[in-house]
C-alpha cells in the first residue's frame, strides 16, 4: 500500500509537470496569405526584399523574412518560428 501510494504521487507529480505542455495552444495548418493578414494586424509592416518578403515593427530590431507563396500553406516549424520572432506565440 505504501508502495503505491509513492508511485501514485510520483504518477501525479510528472502528469503535474506536463500539463502546461498539453495545454498550449496547437498551431494548425495556415497559408502564407493568411500570415501576411496576422502579421499586418498585429503592426507588422511590409518591407520589400529581393526573395522573401521582409516585415518590420517598430518595437522590435529584427525584420523577419517571410516567403513570397501566398497559396502555399506555411511548414510547422516554418510558422511556429515567425510566430514566435513576431512575439505572437
């Protein structure tokens, strides 16, 4: 009894630990033109480069390059990075 009682509170404390991993938000498939829309209204402005479309905004230092495929859907990492530079992840 005293076995299973360990075990259940180690059980309880790792499922603890990994409930903020569950819970965040998934990010599903989006295309380009529907990224463009995001970052636009989140003060994103548009500033053009040779391949990739470049966005600034005055509160951060770095532009962030987006490509130019407006039908195309963004790949996963592609988009949880320019999420996450934008400040909107």
């Amino acid at each position: 009894m005293v076995q299973f009682r360990f075990l259940f509170s180690v059980f309880l404390k790792f499922r603890t630990n990994m409930l903020p991993l569950q819970n965040q938000k998934r990010i599903f498939n989006m295309k380009f033109s529907e990224l463009y829309r995001l970052l636009e209204e989140n003060g994103w402005t548009i500033k053009k480069g040779a391949k990739h479309i470049k966005y600034v905004h005055p509160d951060f230092d770095k532009p962030i390059p987006v490509g130019r495929h407006p039908s195309k859907e963004v790949p996963k990492g592609t988009l949880e990075t320019i999420l996450r530079e934008a400040g909107l992840k």
